[in-house]
C-alpha cells in the first residue's frame, strides 16, 4: 500500500476533530503544545501550520488574530479543516504534502509547526524532504517545532495486552534495531535516532518536550482520575518538568522546538 492509501484509510475512520478533547491525554497534549507554541509566536507574525488535521491549533491560532496558513495532506481531514476554518478571514487551507510544500514561498512564515507529518513519513528521504521544506518556508532565525512519537512509548501504550509479540514484530527487528515502513500506519524514533535525524539538517536544536508523559496508558487505569484541583496541579507539575530528559522517552508525543539556520 501506498502512504496515502494508508493514511488515509486510518483517518476515514478516526475522530481527529474530537481527539484532543475526548480524554485527559489529548487535554494536555493540547494545553501543552499550545504553551510551548505561544511561548515563541510572538503579535504580528505569520504561522504555518503542516499536518494541520481537522485545524484544532490552526483555527484557534487564527482566532486569536495571528496570520496562519494551514496544510493537511489527508482527504477526510481536509474536508473538516476547511468547514473549521470557515468564515475565518486569516486562515489559508491548502491540501498538500510536508515533503512538497509549493503553495508556500521561501521564508514566509516566522513558525512552523510540523505537528503530524513526522508519524507518517517512513523512509528517510521523505522525513528529510519535510524538515528542509519546514526549513525552507520559515525564516532565518524563525522557529520550527516539530512532534514525533517515542517507540518505547508506543510498545507500553499498545502492546501490553497479550499482543507484544506483534508490537515487536511491527517495530523492531530480531536483533532489536528499529523499523521503519509504510505498512506501519504511526511511524516512532527514539531520542537519539530524531536527533540525528534533525543533524542532518542546518535546523539548531532548542529543547524537547515530554508532551502528554504516560497519561495514554495511566488513563486506563480503573482507579485513574485527574480532575478539579488535581488536574490544574498537574498541568503545573507537568508543565514545570517537561523538558527533564529522563521524562521524554516515555512520553507518547514528544515535541522538538528548533531555531532555523
């Protein structure tokens, strides 16, 4: 299968448009990202947004009166981007691919974020081909901030159920070296494999950032609760501690903000 039919299958049949509000993981994955986005968008620059999905960042990024161009590579996804942003006179939607971003000029945007892409790209030469064309429409000096999942995460999160033998087989090789292919569907990384990834580039690595930590699996605990007080605690806890490396590997998303050289 191609990487479009495979994306866009899984996405036909996904609840994108609810996803960072449906639970307490994908609540602080927002909160989060939308901190760590805020922290270096600044009045008056421009924004885009690549693997914008349904617009959850783009469109409340637009409301909030920044200029933001917004580009989604699935169908389904696109469609409803387009009627979230509707009415929305600072918001552009463009359908495209992060490896080939020609609606967008050199150096237009003063961020980038390149918030899904990364999850879906398989081959090396295509994750190279979206970080340089991230690279290529922010300015110099501009910042890009990109998220890619953790693979030690993913084998906690979904492979615990009597079912670790098909994770390994779908992630690692028999001598524990990491996999990378379309059938895939959500392609991971450690730390070290994106990082040198990313020094392939001329992009200055800032920090990283232990989005979600491991509310994807602790949430399914039976005795799980986080609300009221407890919550605003540990968004600030969370909040406080979310760069310490030793936190990042397990985090299901992680966040990689970088100065564009």
């Amino acid at each position: 299968m191609t990487r479009q039919e495979v994306v866009n299958g899984f996405y036909a049949d996904y609840d994108e448009d609810g996803r960072l509000e449906s639970d307490k993981q994908g609540q602080v994955e927002y909160i989060v990202t939308m901190n760590y986005i805020h922290r270096y968008l600044k009045p008056g620059m421009k924004v885009a947004e690549i693997g914008a999905g349904t617009g959850r960042y783009s469109v409340a990024l637009a409301k909030e009166g920044y200029d933001v161009t917004a580009v989604e590579y699935t169908d389904c996804n696109f469609e409803q981007l387009q009627k979230n942003a509707a009415g929305i006179s600072n918001i552009r939607c463009f359908q495209g691919d992060a490896t080939h971003l020609d609606m967008l000029a050199d150096h237009s945007v003063d961020v980038t974020l390149l918030l899904g892409p990364m999850y879906h790209l398989y081959e090396e030469e295509e994750q190279l081909a979206a970080l340089r064309e991230a690279q290529r429409i922010t300015k110099q000096g501009g910042t890009i901030i990109i998220a890619y999942l953790s693979v030690y995460a993913i084998m906690y999160t979904n492979y615990l159920k009597n079912n670790f033998v098909e994770g390994f087989k779908e992630n690692f090789t028999d001598d524990c070296g990491f996999k990378h292919f379309p059938e895939q569907l959500f392609t991971a990384f450690t730390m070290e494999e994106f990082e040198k990834l990313v020094g392939k580039t001329t992009m200055q690595i800032e920090t990283q950032v232990a989005v979600d930590g491991m509310l994807e699996l602790a949430q399914h605990r039976l005795d799980f609760g986080l609300e009221g007080k407890d919550f605003e605690t540990f968004i600030k806890y969370h909040l406080h501690f979310c760069e310490v490396r030793e936190l990042l590997g397990m985090s299901s998303h992680i966040l990689m903000i970088c100065t564009n050289k």
